[in-house]
C-alpha cells in the first residue's frame, strides 16, 4: 500500500509547480466562498495547506486540477461553516484597489465582477458549488464525479443557479 501513495505522490508535480499553477484557482474558488480580504486569505493558505497534506492520497483516477478543486471546496465549505459558528469578528468594508490606473472601464468591469461574487456567495451551497465549478472551467462530467452527484441533479441546480443569480443581479441593476 505505502509503495503505491510513494508512486502517486511521485507523480504529482513538486507542490511549489502546484501553487504556482493552481493557486488562481484556489483563489478564486476561496474568494466565492469568503467576501472578507483577510478571512479569504486565511481561507487561502488552508487550503494550500489541505492541498499539500491530501496530495499523498492523489491517486490520478481524475486530473490533478480536479482534485485541487475538490479539496478546495470542501476546505472551503469547513471555513465557512466553521465561520458562522463563531459569528462575524467585526464587520470590514470590502474594498477593490487596481493595481493599475482606473479607468472607467476598469472600475465598472470589476463592480461588474463584483456584483457577481456577491451574488454568487448568497447562492444556496449547491447552487454555488456547481457554479463556481462551471465558471472555473470544469466539464459537467468531472463536476458530477467532484460533487458525487449525477448528471440530471446537476443540470437542475446549474439551471437554478442562473436563474438565482440572474434575478439578484437584475434587481441590483
């Protein structure tokens, strides 16, 4: 058993080649989860640390890509039910700072990009999962073996979820 982790492991890339491939993933799917810059960044660095002590377990039956969201997610669920447990620290205005000038443009892409990472974060738990997955690029299929849930109960909560978030964002217009 061990001789067949050391081979799995040994087929993962270095986990430095992992953070720097994955970690835009990582933090966008912990920026749906958490709308708070420096919980998201605590947020981030568990789940580097989940992804780095789950890595062993990778067996490479799905990309690697897919077990990193995977891990992802459920750190990401744990953080923030973990959260409302404990009930809001202090309540912190998010603020959006470009790196570069703002023009127009810019700042409305990214309220635009805003309005949506709101919307997205009031989405049901289901409905959330399987949109963050789409948006990240996942194939149905590979979200149906994420979620361990079939394809017919996919399609239903990734219809819901467009109709959710279209309704929050036209209202917010």
């Amino acid at each position: 058993m061990a001789a067949v982790m050391n081979a799995a492991a040994s087929a993962a890339p270095p986990f430095e080649t992992i953070v720097s491939d994955y970690g835009p993933l990582i933090s966008r799917i912990a920026s749906s989860y958490e709308a708070d810059p420096s919980l998201r960044e605590d947020l981030t660095q568990q789940i580097l640390l989940a992804v780095w002590q789950a890595l062993p377990t990778w067996r490479a039956e799905s990309s690697l890509k897919t077990f990193i969201a995977r891990v992802a997610q459920n750190r990401s669920i744990s953080f923030v039910t973990r959260q409302v447990r404990q009930g809001p620290v202090a309540e912190l205005p998010e603020r959006i700072e470009a790196d570069a000038p703002n023009p127009e443009e810019q700042v409305m892409q990214m309220n635009e990009r805003e309005m949506l990472m709101e919307a997205t974060r009031r989405l049901p738990l289901p409905q959330r999962q399987v949109i963050i997955l789409v948006l990240e690029g996942f194939t149905y299929p590979e979200i149906s073996e994420m979620l361990e849930i079939p394809a017919n109960a996919l399609a239903l909560r990734l219809s819901r979820a467009k109709a959710a978030l279209k309704s929050m964002l036209e209202r917010s217009e």
